[in-house]
C-alpha cells in the first residue's frame, strides 16, 4: 500500500537520539524503497500487455526523445571539453595525439554514464518526484488504491522500464557525441588530424569500458527511478511538500549516483 | 452493510478516533457532520482501509476489512466507489479515459462496451458530453460529477463521498444533493457522506452523525437532529444559521414523502 499513515515522532531528548532517529529514518526509507524497485521489477512482467502499453510508450517518449536535445548538447560539449583540456597539457609533452584515447575512455567509463544520469535526474527525475507527489496530495494515489489498481504498477513500471532501456542508449549517443565533439576540437585546435584522432582512440580503448558505462546506465536509471518514485510517494503537507520531495529526489540521486558509481568503478577495475 | 466497533485511532499522541461505534444500514444515506478537524475524514478512510485503527474493528458486510489484506482487502475495496474531496482525477487523462480506467484496469471489456458503459454513466451525472474533454477544463461542479461517474462506474454497492459540496456555490452544491439521493434511488446503493455542510446533511441525509473531538456525539434522523438538546449539535446547527427548525423540519418532511 502506498498510501500511509501520517508519521509522527517524539522529540529525541539528546543529540544521540537524534542521531538514532535519523539513521532509522534513512534506513526506514531505504527499506521502502527497495520495496518500491521489488514491486516494480515484479511487476515488469505486464510491460508489454495492453493495458500498460501505452504508459510505457508515453514514458519511453519523455525520457528518450525529449531529453535528447539536452543530452546532445551536453554530451558534444563534455567531449570538447575534455579534448581542449587534455589536449593542452599533451601538447606540452608533443602526444597530442593521444586524445583521442583521453576523450573516448573517459566518456565511455565514467564521463558519458555519469553526465547521462545527471541529466535524467534533474529533468526526468524530478519530474517523477513532482508528478507523483502532486498525485498524493489530491488523493489520486489513493483513488487509484481504493480502485484497485495498483499505483506501482500503474505509474512506477512503466518509468522504471523506460530508464532502464533509456539511460543506456542515451549514454552511447552521449559518448558517441562526445568522442565526435573531441575529433572536432582535436582537428581545428590541436592540429590533430580526423584519422589520427580516431585511430587513437580505438586502439586505446576497450569492449570492456563500453559495457561497464551501459551497465553503470542501466544501474544509474534504476536508481533514479526508484529515488525519484519514493520521494514522491513519500509527500506530505502539499505543495512546500511537492517542492521538498522534488529537491530531495535531485540530492539523494546526485549523491547516489556519486557514489555507485565510485563503487562499481572499484568492483570492475580491480 | 459497515459497522465500526469501537475504533480508535491515534495520530501520534493525539486521539483523533476514540471508541467510534456505529452502524450503516444497507441502502441509507448516511451522513458525518462535524467541525474542521472533528475526525470525519479519518472515519471515512477506516472504511476503505486507507487508515487502521490502532484499536476495534471495522466491518464491511461482515468481513473485517480492518485486518484485511491483499487480495481479499482488493475484493472488499471493489464493493466501494469513492468520491473525493477534489474528485482525484488523473489529469493527464481525458474524462472519458478517466471514467474508463477502472474497466480498463480490472475488466477485459471491449473499448466498444467501455465507452457505452462510461457514457451511461456520465448520462447520469448529466455530463454526457464531456467525455473528451480534459479535466482541467471542468468547472469544481463539473470535476465532481465526473469524479462521481467514475466511482459509479464499476457498479459498486456502496458509494463514499468526502466532502462532496465543498468549494462549491449553494445552486451547485443542491445539484450534487440532488444526484447523491437519486444514486440511493435508482441504483439503490448505500451512500455515507462527510460534510460540514449541514444543509447537504439535512437534505439528503437518512441519518445524521454528530462527531466532535473523536467521539460520535449523536446519530438521529434529520428531523432529530434539528431539535437536539446537544449544546454542541446546537451550536453547530446555530452556526450555519439553522435556527427556524420549523421551516427544514417542513423540507425534511418533504423529502422524505418524495
């Protein structure tokens, strides 16, 4: 059930029961969370059925096609960037050259999943958080419950199918446009020929660090999935209620995202 | 048809329910009046499982749906259609998908039949032509009656209305009486309204309950109710300016002879 009784604590007497309060607070919410992201994945099942399609396809519309226009721009600039800036100290050294491999590891390793997420985040999940805290406040969460349609399924599935097959594609077109990007800076800049850049770059990087950035993607989309649907489901007191959940889902997944991603960074580069 | 056994409920340290008992017969009107903050919004979201006593038993039809749980709560929740205090429409949706989304969800209706059942019922809050229009350009009145098709929609027995003449102006508001009692008696569902409209309450109303601070402080028939020697019923009646009993004592009659 997603509609909840209203919460209410005792004052904590000292410093350390609101310490205790807080960590149990954290944890409760986590815990309702990975309730949320278990419903969910259960509920993936009905992602191709009738009746869920066209939520999903209008997800899929929201979070693949309307933010491609922010991920292009962001993407090209991030690869141009990091070829101007890379490419600056290499000249030092006469390896201009060698930003081809600079820009094309480092965006598909961490720069490409990592500015994709930011992106979702700010637009698509706080977009999440608004929509379904909105919902709580005028009762259509729980009309949708008293109808018995289950609000994850209805409105959590459809979302959580889209970035997951979303945040991937969207951070390949991202890395792609920012290796071309670096060509682009590399070539009018550095005096960094189109063929050098791109032989470079494929020398140096590997199939590994294509698949571990989809996969920090699709982990990434997860998350700010379920970060943003929780925080929304989670809104009280109306609109200042709406407003808080909306800037908590920002944080929360901007300092998730930071750190999953250092995590799975460790794990796979042993 | 639902009966509370003394429930009672707290919302941290404070009691907002406190020993609540009462029973609603099957196809009545019964109506929740009381001030802001009174309990009767917390009363009506017992009914439905949107909140459990923290003591007693809620009962719908004989089944607890107090302690009820998955399935079988869904079950029990599928006897009920419940108009809210804003109507809770689905913005994104046009009226005709928001009256529809039940059958869609629940049943393996065809489109042809749900559109025939959804105009059927929006013929019956007299808005057959709204259907594809947006929410967002309804009037409060109109939000209302669509809020109140899409809970008649699956044919439920009992129909839960929160607030239903709130935000609204007195011409409207009659309408919406007049369509709460015309439920009762055409389809002969139960009807247990919330208000603090006591005009609404008089008018439409088989019973009346009185709830203060958490407590029922009295259940009578209209024509009771207004010569209750409660000082708070008559402090309340006196404050929405019910003080010629005679005359809605003549309407009650009335209304009750139709």
């Amino acid at each position: 059930m997603i509609t909840r009784e209203p919460e209410f604590y005792t004052p904590a007497l000292n410093t350390r029961g609101q310490f205790g309060r807080f960590g149990l607070i954290i944890c409760r919410n986590a815990g309702l969370a990975l309730l949320v992201l278990w419903e969910a994945l259960l509920d993936l099942r009905f992602v191709f059925s009738k009746r869920s399609r066209p939520m999903v396809l209008g997800q899929f519309y929201i979070v693949g096609i309307k933010s491609l226009g922010v991920i292009t721009v962001v993407g090209m600039f991030t690869g141009m960037i990091l070829a101007l800036q890379t490419g600056l100290e290499l000249r030092k050294f006469g390896q201009e050259v060698n930003i081809g491999a600079a820009v094309m590891i480092t965006m598909l390793r961490e720069m490409g999943p990592f500015m994709t997420a930011m992106i979702l985040s700010a637009s698509v999940g706080s977009a999440m958080a608004a929509e379904l805290g909105t919902m709580v406040v005028s009762e259509e969460i729980a009309a949708l419950e008293v109808m018995s349609i289950p609000p994850v399924r209805f409105l959590v599935m459809p979302r959580l199918a889209a970035m997951m097959v979303m945040t991937p594609l969207l951070t390949f077109y991202a890395c792609m446009l920012g290796v071309f990007g670096g060509a682009i800076v590399g070539n009018t800049q550095l005096g960094v020929s189109f063929n050098a850049y791109f032989d470079n770059a494929i020398r140096w990087a590997v199939n590994k660090d294509l698949y571990i950035g989809l996969f920090k993607a699709f982990i990434f989309g997860i998350m700010i999935t379920i970060i943003s649907c929780h925080q929304g489901f989670s809104t009280t007191e109306g609109a200042v209620g709406v407003g808080r959940a909306t800037r908590r889902s920002v944080i929360i997944s901007f300092l998730s995202l930071l750190i999953v991603g250092y995590i799975i960074t460790r794990l796979l580069y042993e | 048809m639902i009966r509370f056994e003394r429930v009672t409920k707290y919302f941290g340290e404070k009691k907002v329910l406190e020993n609540v008992d009462f029973a609603v017969a099957p196809g009545e009107t019964f109506v929740i009046v009381g001030f802001s903050g009174a309990g009767k919004s917390v009363t009506l979201k017992h009914m439905i499982r949107l909140l459990t006593p923290d003591y007693g038993k809620v009962y719908v039809g004989g089944e607890v749906i107090s302690q009820a749980s998955g399935r079988e709560l869904q079950k029990l929740r599928e006897r009920f259609g419940v108009l809210f205090q804003g109507a809770a429409l689905l913005e994104w949706m046009s009226v005709g998908e928001n009256v529809g989304l039940p059958l869609r969800e629940k049943t393996n209706m065809s489109e042809h039949d749900i559109r025939r059942r959804v105009n059927e019922r929006l013929e019956q809050v007299n808005l057959s032509h709204v259907y594809d229009l947006s929410p967002s350009e309804l009037s409060g009145g109109m939000r209302k009656r669509v809020g109140l098709a899409r809970a008649l929609v699956m044919n439920p027995d009992i129909i839960l209305y929160d607030e239903p003449t709130s935000g609204l102006d007195p011409v409207t508001s009659r309408s919406i009486d007049q369509l709460i009692e015309r439920m009762r008696n055409e389809l002969k569902v139960t009807n247990v309204v919330v208000t603090h409209d006591l005009f609404s309450a008089l008018a439409i109303g088989t019973r009346i309950a009185m709830i203060h601070n958490g407590r029922i402080l009295e259940i009578s028939t209209p024509s009771e109710f207004i010569r209750s020697q409660n000082e708070i019923v008559k402090n309340f009646l006196d404050s929405q300016y019910i003080t010629k009993r005679g005359k809605w004592e003549a309407q009650i009659n009335e209304t009750q002879e139709n």
